[in-house]
C-alpha cells in the first residue's frame, strides 16, 4: 500500500499511452494531474499540454523534484522507464537524473547509469 508507480506524463494530464495509461487505469492517475501525486502514482511530465516531448533540461528539473520527494516520504517507487518510450529518449538519457533517489525500484536499463 505505500507503492507508487512512477510513470512519464504530459503537462495537460492526459493520461491515455504508455504507462500514464497504466497509471489511469491500475493506480488511479487522475486527468488534468500531469505533475506530481496523483491517486497511488507520481507524474513526471516528459511532454507539453500539446504532447510535444519537453527538453532534457526540463525534464531534469521535474525529477529532481521527485527525487527530492523520495528522500523525505517513507513511501516506496516503481518507477517506469519514464522518458524512454513515447517521449523518444534513451535510458542512458534519462537514468542519471534519478541519482540519488531513495526507496525506488527501476528499470533493469538503468541499472548501469544509476551509480
């Protein structure tokens, strides 16, 4: 019960591909939340409102967010391959920023840039 599922999500909160899809329909992501907690999940938005992807850079500054979530919350994450899929970057892309994260369970493709 203290399980969130950490998934890529657009700004608009439009939770229809992907793992947001996942996040709608097993976690209780709620439409028009594209940041942050939503139901038993946690948004980090890798596209606009219009569904374009967003630059590294901002993405960067949304998981540094979460990762600052993790290390007060005693709340655990499993987190998805978040930028990876839809939003057309590569793990070895994205990994890195979640450093530093605490109670998180992640992609086996990013184990190697984890560290």
């Amino acid at each position: 019960p203290d399980c969130f599922f950490v998934f890529g999500s657009n700004l608009g909160g439009v939770h229809g591909a992907g793992a947001a899809k996942s996040a709608r329909e097993e976690y209780g992501a709620r439409p028009g939340v594209g940041a942050g907690f939503t139901g038993r999940s946690y948004a980090i938005p890798t596209k606009d409102v219009y569904i374009q992807t967003l630059p590294l850079e901002i993405i960067q500054v949304y998981v540094e967010d979460f990762v600052r979530v993790t290390n007060t919350s005693r709340r655990h994450f499993l987190v998805s391959a978040v930028g990876c899929g839809l939003a057309g970057y590569t793990h070895e892309q994205i990994a890195p920023f979640f450093r530093g994260s605490k109670n998180c369970w992640f992609p086996m493709e990013w184990q190697p840039h984890l560290t």
